[in-house]
C-alpha cells in the first residue's frame, strides 16, 4: 500500500491529547465539527496545534483554562506564538477524579502517585490529606498515569485518573472524587486555520493575545480603557512572560461579543493604534448560551446613527 493510501486525510482528521479516555477526547464529544471525524491522539498540545499548522489535521481540541488551576499556559504560549490560528468553539467539560491502582494493591499500600500536572494540582489536598506521604510521578497525561501502573520502567503505585479508566486499563478504584472542587470545570477551544467567522449568534466571545507597546506607568491601564470606554466585559485577562525579553508580558484576553458587534471592531481598531502587537485568535459562541448584556449606548444601532450623524456634519 502506497504512503498517500495509508496517510489520513488531513480534512477528516482533528488532533487531540490522547489517548483515548482523556477529557480532551470528552470534549471532542461535545463538539458538532468533531462528529463523523478521525480523532488523532498525540503526545501534547504543541503538537495537536502543529498538526493544524501543517495541516496534518483540520482542527485541534486543546485545553484552554481550569477553573481550579486557572490558564493552561502551554496553550497560551503555543496559541500566542504560532501564526494562522483561529478558535471556532469552546466546550467546558466537569472534572471528576478517581484514584486507580492495581488490581490487590490498596490504599495503605500506595507510596507514588503517578498523575497529570494539572491533575495533580487539582487533588493536591485530598492526596496530602488521604497519603500525606506520598510521591508525585508526574503524567504526559490523565490516561498516561494509568499506564504507569504497569510500566516497568516507572512504576507507579497509585494513578488519578477520569472515572471512565475501566474501559482502557484493568485497574481498581480505591478511592472516587479525590479532586478537590466539586463543581471543576476545564475550558476547551477548537483551533483550525480557518479565516471565515462562526455567524453572530448574541452570546459570543472574542479572544486576543495583546503586547503592551512599552513598559511605562499606566501602559495596561490605557490597554484596558480601550475596553471600557466601549461597554466591553473582559471575561478572562492573564499574564504570560515573553522568554526572548525577560520582564515584559504578553496578556491573553477573552472579552464578551463578537468581531462583527461594532463596540468590537470599534474596540480592536483603537487597540491596534495602541498597540502594534494585536493577535487576532476568533470570535465564537461561547460554551454557556447565555446572552451577552449590551449597555443600550454602545448597540450597533447607536454606533451607526453616531455615523450617520458625523456624516451629516459635513455637506
């Protein structure tokens, strides 16, 4: 069989976080444009995002931010770095844990724990609380950790898993909900290099990557009035270091509304005066349908009888 015959095609295939059973692939299940398609796992999310840019695959489902640990900032970066990216959907995903052994090892028995970073860091007081003993072994990802529990060459004794590892590993569970928040939830983005816009649909989200032009007193101040005096809610700011100009900061911004509500268009022309580093990421509806309030002074109507009204100043 020649190469192009086994090679999968790149227009049917998305990449996510594998293996199979993680909640990357849960969130796949979320998604309309993921239904029908080849679901190719790879190793992390720089390569899931390379694989669009390469166009190894149409889409990637990568991990955007926990409500618990907050950003995940290999995306971030990776997002913030990488040229020809756009985000079409966002999924949110509850976060269960469970503690997995193998099968005739109990709790008293456990000595390393072998689990995903965030994780990790999501059932930290419950692991310190239940194991105050224990070793951290960390993942490539929550799947991976079950595995070590057969590796020989990095046992584990004990691994934090989804609830679903049954289906994938012939493990126990010794001990169920071990995440610390009950109501945890991660926030998932579907990225292609698609340049079209999901339609408006009044409650959607825009995400931007913005470089502040210079370090001088109030610089993100005048950032953010950019925002403000447009009626624009920030619904996510975070910082993340530039490793090629140490001690300066890009910031990763999800604001409420649309590209195509003028308060935005309005909002990322004057941030783009402001600031030469704009990074346009997507508008798209946002995974809770809920209606984005619109101070009536700032609704499309008013921006364009505004318009109307400077025409007619000049005749």
């Amino acid at each position: 069989m020649s190469d192009t015959e086994t090679r999968p095609d790149a227009s049917n295939t998305i990449s996510f976080l594998g293996p199979a059973g993680t909640f990357t692939e849960a969130a796949l299940k979320l998604a309309p444009e993921a239904q029908g398609k080849v679901w190719k796992p790879v190793t992390n999310v720089l390569e899931a995002l390379m694989d669009v840019q390469s166009g190894k695959s149409f889409a990637a489902m990568v991990a955007i931010e926990n409500s618990v640990e907050g950003g995940v900032t290999a995306s971030q970066d990776a997002l913030a770095t990488m040229d020809g990216l756009r985000i079409i959907g966002e999924y949110i995903v509850p976060i269960r844990f469970v503690l997995a052994v193998r099968p005739g090892i109990g709790l008293k028995d456990i000595e390393t724990v072998a689990a995903h970073p965030v994780a990790y860091g999501q059932s930290r007081r419950w692991l310190h609380r239940t194991l105050p003993d224990h070793l951290f072994v960390q993942a490539s990802s929550n799947v991976a950790s079950a595995r070590m529990l057969f590796d020989e060459d990095e046992v584990a004794d004990a691994a934090i898993t989804p609830p679903t590892i049954r289906d994938h590993f012939d493990v126990d569970i010794v001990a169920e909900d071990v995440q610390d928040s009950a109501i945890a939830r991660t926030r998932f983005l579907l990225v292609t290099t698609r340049t079209d816009l999901p339609p408006r649909t009044g409650s959607d989200k825009t995400s931007l990557i913005v470089t502040l032009p210079d370090e001088r007193p109030g610089g993100l101040l005048s950032m953010l009035e950019q925002f403000a005096a447009r009626g624009i809610n920030l619904s996510m700011i975070t910082s993340r270091p530039i490793p090629e100009h140490p001690g300066r900061y890009r910031f990763v911004i999800d604001l409420d509304g649309h590209l195509e509500d003028s308060r935005v268009s309005d909002a990322l022309l004057g941030l783009r005066r402001y600031s030469p580093s704009v990074r346009f990421l997507g508008s798209y509806p946002r995974a809770v349908q809920s209606p984005v309030s619109v101070d009536p002074a700032y609704s499309d109507d008013n921006y364009a009888e505004a318009a109307d009204w400077l025409k007619g100043l000049v005749r």
